[in-house]
C-alpha cells in the first residue's frame, strides 16, 4: 500500500467521506474534490474497481431502455455525452462502434417499435429503424429480419477510466483510504457530523469524523445505510449475477459492433449480446440469475453455455458449440426480485430522513458506469443547499 494512502498519517477529520472506490465512488470523488477540501476515499479492498465495476460488460449505453423521467433515463444520457468528451479530453480508450438491436422474427418488430419511440422519449435523437440488408452491410454474419441502430453506444476502457478519475481525485487532494472496511457509521447530531469506524486489513479498526458521507458502496450500500440507522423497504437490494462466455475460434472476428437481442419480456437483463473490448476480443453476455441466498459468487458454471449457444444463435448463425468457454461474472445490485417492474435507481440525501449530509446511492445497477460522471454532478446538486 502506497503511505499517502494509509489511513493512520491523515484521519483526523473529514469535510465529505465517500464510501467505495468503484466507477461511481471515484467520479464522485473527482467531482467532490472542485468544492471540498478533505475528501476522503475508503475502500476495502486493496485498489479501485475490485467488484462490480471490473465485471460489466464496459458499455456506453445510449439510454433507450429506461422510463423517461427516471434518474437512470437523464443520468444516462448525460453521463454518455460526458464519457466521450472524457474519454477525449483524457486519453482513455474508447469506440464508439454503435449497436444493433436485431428482430429476429417478424413478431419482434412491435417490439423494437415500442424501443425507438422509448429512445425518441430520452432524447435518443440519433437512433433508427434500419432494414435486414443495411444491418447486413454493417454486420454481414448476423441473421435479422428488422433493427435498431444507435449509432451513439460504444465501449470504454473502463480500467483506464477509472484511473484517470483516481489520479485526477489525488491531484486535486483526495485521499484514498485501501483495504480498509467501514463497519460503523453513526450520526452525531450535536456537532453536525457522522462518526465513521473502520477495521484496516491489520486488524486495527479506529474512527473518524466527516461532515458529509456519501455511500457509495454498491453491493454493500444496503448494508452501509442500515449501519447509519435507515431501515427503508425501499432499499432492500438483490442480487443477480451475470455470466459472460468468450467467442473462441476466430469467431470474434466476425463481428464488431454491439448486437443484442429484443429484450424478452420481463427480462432483468438486456438479453444475451456480443460484447467487443478494445483488445479485439468478443464476450456474449451477460444472463441474470437471481441469487436468492445474497452470496456473493463470480463461478461462470460451463453447463450454461447451452442457453448462451441456443439463445445467441438466432442472430449469430455461424456459431458452433464449442465457441464458447466460461470467461467473467459480474454480480448487480438489484432493487427488484424476479417479476417486479423495473426500479430507478435511489440516489437521496437523508436530510428528510433526519440524516442531513448523508447521500445514499442504492441499486446502483446498469447503466451505471455510463452515468457515473452525471452521478458525480448530480450528488453535488444534492449537497449544494449546505454552501
Ligand atoms: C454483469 C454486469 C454488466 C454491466 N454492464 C454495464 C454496461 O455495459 N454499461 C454500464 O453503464 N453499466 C453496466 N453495468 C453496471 C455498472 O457496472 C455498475 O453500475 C457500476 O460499476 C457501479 O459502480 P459502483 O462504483 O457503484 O459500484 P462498485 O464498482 O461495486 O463499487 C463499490 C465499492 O464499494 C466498496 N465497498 C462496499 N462496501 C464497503 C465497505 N463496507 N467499506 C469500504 N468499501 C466498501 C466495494 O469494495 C466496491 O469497490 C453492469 C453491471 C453488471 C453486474
């Protein structure tokens, strides 16, 4: 661990605690920083991006799918045009490649009707209906009857991204607290402030003052608003893994944009889609298997590349069998169990609550990578009533 980022040389007290180092606790962090003068950082793992955030598939959405007004619809779009200039302005790998939603049969079509007009509802201006043969013409190895084209998605290099963020945060003065756990958090009315104890990977546990704590903590936010004392319903989170298969035998190379299915109904996923990274490789994923038990596990079980094979099929007609072979898990944070509608996700400071200072980000789910930086300024929206 590098010293600057020890704990025990700089805890002394606080003006903003953010609580998780993922995509989102870092663009935060970042953000924080242009307004605050001690920012801290408190991670439990020994570097950035250790959970969710190093498991997704690295997409930038467009924003099509989400209900317009929602925070994931406005935070998408926003954050999407944010991510570019970026990823420009900061030399970090990205592609904006597009992607096809593909019909592969007639009764899709409604469907994928229902998805641009969606799209045209968030201000997805720049998506189209396209024919089979114009869709071939970008993709001459997928099998469709109708698509959607969203010249606006592409990948990042998430890792890249999130180290910009990191030593953008530090430039400006942030210090990251690694391997260090929160396993207290508790309000202290009197002095406007919250108590925050954490346990170091010594052993050691000490605690300190912040003024305002953001929680950040993805699959462990839940968890982190229950120590603070918020017993909401609302924020009971679930978890869902997502598997992802590797394209072996130079079946990668046969396609290069992002190619999803029509989402089925009541999915809790997009469906299973070819994902590019920037190194040339091709993932297809992600499923969503609902973990009833709440453990966290990133095992890809080799038996579900039979789904993956029959379900990515009907748009890849080239692929055999044995193309694919277990790559990645992912594990979201999910504010729905199976059959519940589509949450939003809760992005709330507490002061009603009686937690003044206290933001809480719970179901932090996709697309939350893409919204990361618009969740950055939307936090500091939210703290801005106490300058
Ligand atoms: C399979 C899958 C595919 C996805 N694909 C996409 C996509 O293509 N595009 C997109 O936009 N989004 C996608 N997402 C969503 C995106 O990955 C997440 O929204 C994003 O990474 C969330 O970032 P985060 O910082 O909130 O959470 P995380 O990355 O999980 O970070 C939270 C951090 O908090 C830390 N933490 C937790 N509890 C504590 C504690 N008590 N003390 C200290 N630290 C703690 C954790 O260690 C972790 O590092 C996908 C997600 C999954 C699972």
């Amino acid at each position: 661990m590098h010293p600057y980022y020890h704990p025990i040389f700089f805890f002394v007290d606080s003006e903003v605690t953010i609580i998780g180092a993922g995509v989102v606790g870092l663009a935060i962090a970042s953000e924080l920083s242009r307004y605050y003068s001690r920012v801290f950082v408190i991670e439990r793992h020994d570097h950035f991006g250790m959970e969710t955030s190093s498991r997704n598939s690295e997409v930038i959405h467009s924003g099509i799918y989400y209900r317009p007004g929602t925070l994931k619809a406005r935070l998408c779009r926003e954050g999407r045009d944010m991510l570019y200039r970026y990823c420009r302005g900061h030399d970090i790998g990205y592609r904006k490649c597009g992607k096809l939603i593909v019909a592969t049969q007639k009764n899709d079509i409604d469907k994928l009707k229902e998805i641009l007009a969606t799209a045209h509802k968030n201000d997805v201006s720049d998506a189209r209906m396209i024919t089979a043969g114009e869709a071939e013409k970008m993709e001459p190895h997928i099998r469709t009857v109708q698509n959607l084209f969203f010249p606006s998605s592409g990948i990042v290099d998430i890792h890249g991204l999130m180290q910009s963020l990191e030593n953008e945060s530090v430039n400006r003065g942030v210090d990251f607290a690694y391997g260090c756990e929160v396993i207290g958090l508790k309000q202290d009315p009197g002095n406007h402030e919250y108590i925050i104890s954490i346990l170091d990977t010594d052993g050691s546990s000490f605690d300190f003052t912040s003024r305002y704590v953001i929680n950040s903590a993805g699959l462990g936010a839940e968890k982190i608003a229950r120590m603070a004392g918020i017993e909401d319903p609302q924020y009971k989170t679930w978890f869902w893994k997502g598997e992802y298969f590797a394209l072996l035998n130079g079946k990668h190379k046969l396609i290069n944009r992002l190619v999803y299915p029509v989402p089925e109904p009541n999915t809790t996923g997009l469906g299973i889609h070819t994902t590019p990274d920037l190194s040339g490789r091709q993932k297809l994923g992600p499923n969503a298997l609902f973990l009833e038990d709440g453990k966290i596990d990133y095992s890809v079980d080799p038996t579900h590349a039979k789904e993956f094979y029959q379900k990515a099929s009907r748009f890849l007609p080239f692929l055999e069998p044995g193309d694919l072979a277990p790559d990645q898990a992912g594990i979201r944070p999910k504010l729905q169990r199976p059959g519940d509608p589509a949450r939003d996700f809760i992005i709330r400071e507490e002061e009603k609550k009686g937690f003044p200072g206290l933001v809480n980000l719970i179901g932090i789910e996709s697309p939350g990578l893409t919204a990361a930086l618009s969740i950055g300024n939307h936090v500091r929206s939210l703290l801005k009533k106490y300058d």
